[in-house]
C-alpha cells in the first residue's frame, strides 16, 4: 500500500498549470513539524517535501493561504526527472 497522512503548510507554491491532457495542476513545498516517539524516545521531525497536486485538488489548493496547516493524504511517486520522491495530493482537509 502507499498511502501517505500528513498534517503540513504550504511554503512555496508555483502558477497553476496544466498537463497535456488540460487538467490543472500545482506543484508546492510542504512544511511539516511534530514530536513523535521512535524506540521509546521522543524525537522532532522537521522536514520540507515537494508535492503535486492534479485536476480539482490543485484549484481547491491554490485557493489556500501560504502558511495555513492542512491536512494532506496522498501517495509517493517518482518526480519527472525520476530522482527523489514526491508527493502527489490527493485529498485535502482544514485543520481546526
């Protein structure tokens, strides 16, 4: 299975764009920041991630603040140049 949960913001967003096929689409970095426990010791993760988003996730996307917490669900693939990972968007929901 390759399904990600994450809560994280925006820190970058690129122009809405649109693939061959005319669907919208927009890359952003993601910042995300917590304190988990790994081996029973507590431990805070930092960390920035290039993501894509496509089709209404990418409208529903550009419409949110640059800085506003989100919780973000997606799935890990390769990015077009095949190095590194990158997330692909799938669903969005506001963090209260």
């Amino acid at each position: 299975m390759n399904r990600v949960l994450i809560t994280a913001q925006i820190i970058e967003r690129s122009a809405l764009r649109y693939t061959p096929a005319g669907l919208p689409a927009l890359d952003v970095v993601l910042q995300h920041e917590s304190d988990v426990t790994e081996a029973q010791l507590p431990r805070k993760v930092k960390l920035e991630m290039k993501a894509v988003a496509i089709g209404p996730i990418a409208e529903q996307l550009n419409r949110k603040p640059v800085g506003e917490p989100l919780g973000i669900v997606g799935f890990l693939g390769a990015p077009r140049n095949g190095r590194g990972v990158l997330l692909h968007i799938t669903e969005l929901n506001d963090i209260v």
